[in-house]
C-alpha cells in the first residue's frame, strides 16, 4: 500500500493506493493555514516523516515501514 502527501501551497491532500499511479483521494483537501506564520504565531514549520502510535496504551501491534520516499517540487 503506498500512502502519498501531495502540498500546493497552502492546500494538501492525501491519498492511498497499491502504487503511485493508482491513488484514491482519502477525504477533502485540508488547508495548511493552521501552520501557516501568521496563524500559528513563528511556527518553524512542517516536518514529514514516519509516525504510528498506540494512543498512550500499551501494544504489541507493530507499523513496519519498507520504504519512505520524500520529493519536493
């Protein structure tokens, strides 16, 4: 499964498919005016990477990553 970010300028939407090319469109179109400087007050700003979580609870469950690729244009 390859889960994708895709940013233009103040938009971003996200997107799953089982390769590049076949993405689906997972909800609407979010505004990234919530980390913009003059919202967020001297943000640094937005960083990308790998997360998962338990929520705060214990777990065994594992997120297993085989590759992450960034591209900025």
């Amino acid at each position: 499964m390859v889960l994708t970010a895709r940013a233009n300028k103040l938009s971003i939407n996200f997107g799953y498919g089982p390769d590049i090319d076949q993405q689906k469109q997972i909800g609407p179109v979010q505004s990234l005016d919530v980390i913009s400087d003059e919202i967020a007050g001297k943000f640094n700003g937005s960083y990308v990477g790998m997360y998962a979580t338990s929520n705060g609870e214990k777990s065994k469950a594992q997120a297993t990553f085989q590759w992450f690729d960034y591209s900025g244009e």
